[in-house]
C-alpha cells in the first residue's frame, strides 16, 4: 500500500480538496497534526479508521506507524497542515520511507498564507508595488536556519513577507523589519485561519507587537508584512491592460 502525504489546507473541513476528501475516506489510518488542523477535517475519514494524533511523536514514532501499516497491507493518509511543501517534515518521512522501502505520493493542500490573504482580502502581489512574496520562518526553539537566509537580506527586497512559526517573536521581528518598511507598514496576523477559532489582527510594524500580545497569541498564526497590503495603487496588470490588448490587435 502506498503512504499519501496529504495537504489539510488551514484547517476548515471545506478548505481541503477533493483527492484530499478521497483519499480520506478510504484510508485505514490517518496521523494528523492535531495542533494545527480542526478536528471537523476528519469527519472525511471512514468511522472505522485508526486516527492518530502526532503532536506527541516524534519523527521516528510517526514513521514507524505508516511502516507498521504498511507492512498490514493497510492504507495510510499522513496529513499535514496547509500544504506538505511547506514546513511539513516531508523531507524527513519520505526519507525514512525509502529506507523502509514504502512507497509514498504527495496531496497538495491551500497553503495557510493564502487563506490569510483570503481572509484579509487582500493580494499579495499589487503591480508597481509588489511583485514578490518570501516565505519564511524564524528561529526560537526549532532548526537553526542558514546563515543567509536572515529576515534583514529578505526585507531588503521590499517583498510581501510572509512569517510562519514566528508568531511568539512578533515585537523582535517588526523591530527587524521596520528599518525597511517603516513603522506605517500594513501588517495582518491571521490566527488558526479558517478554523472556529479563527482571529485577524490588523495593524502597522510598529502597533501589532502590542496585538499580539495583548490577544495572547502563541502558535498557529502566520504574519503578513508589506505595502501591499493596503497599497491604494491603481496600477493595473500588463497582462489585462487595454495597452496590451491594443499592441495584440495591431500585430494581427
């Protein structure tokens, strides 16, 4: 049997896609990160299938159980949360898989800042504004990260940052980035994003330490950072320009 790695999406039970809802009704065990996803995502598993819970194991516990199901011939969805391409510890499992010599595929899900974006309604990428988006994380009690790879070398681009994992560091980080965008920089933090407990703080790189805090925020939260975000631009798109349309029909 095959191992599916399987995006969650944020956490609502309607945010996954349709080979996710599959996949999961046909599943004979399913490991879930129960920190991170709503619990109604699994009302798409079978009533008999063994759920597991892995925010109390580590990876090599997590392994074992798909290789155990896999040698009971038994189908196995290891859920990740948002999208497996994303701090997912995908790397990591598959790697053990192939060791063991289980086979595995990968789901897709809607990665977390996008629901963010979603939620605050707003695009990441305005033109003439932002035309980039960084991913990124930062370092507390977790994996060091490379060297050139610091928030300073990303926020001098002037991108839309995105900062997942970061959310317990959100006064250090603002004091980091405000040299780049400024103490006026829009900046949203969506907590568990589509979940029930959903929460959206609004605010600038100098008011939303004091949000955070204040709310008393400490995991499931992504941050969003830059002009984009409130970018009163009438820029338009190449792409759909009457300029572009134009030069098409000239060139017929």
């Amino acid at each position: 049997m095959t191992v599916h790695f399987v995006g969650a999406g944020p956490g609502a039970a309607d945010l996954i896609t349709l080979r996710a809802a599959s996949l999961l009704g046909v599943a004979d065990v399913v490991l879930f990160p129960g920190t991170y996803i709503d619990t109604a995502v699994l009302s798409h598993c079978r009533d008999d299938a063994d759920l597991v819970d892995t925010q109390e194991l580590d990876l090599d516990r997590i392994t074992a159980v798909m290789v155990e199901a896999h040698a009971a011939d038994r189908d196995v969805v290891r859920l990740t949360s948002g999208d497996p391409s994303l701090y997912s510890a995908l790397h990591e499992q598959t790697r053990r898989l192939d060791a063991a010599g289980v086979p595995w595929d990968v789901t897709p899900g809607v990665p977390a800042y996008a629901a963010a974006a979603a939620i605050v309604g707003r695009e990441l990428t305005v033109p003439l504004v932002a035309q980039s988006v960084v991913l990124t994380r930062t370092q507390a009690r977790s994996t060091a990260m490379p060297e050139r790879e610091s928030l300073a070398a990303f926020a001098a681009t002037g991108a839309t940052l995105v900062l997942h994992l970061a959310i317990t560091r959100t006064r250090e980080l603002m004091a980091e980035v405000a040299p780049f965008y400024g103490e006026d920089c829009p900046v949203a933090v969506v907590s568990r994003a589509s979940q029930p407990e959903e929460l959206v703080l609004r605010g600038t790189v100098a008011t939303v330490p004091a949000l955070v805090e204040e709310a008393g925020l400490r995991q499931a939260a992504v941050i969003l950072v830059g002009p984009a975000l409130a970018s009163a631009s009438d820029a338009e798109s190449y792409l759909y320009s009457t300029e572009r349309v134009a030069r098409k029909e000239r060139l017929r």
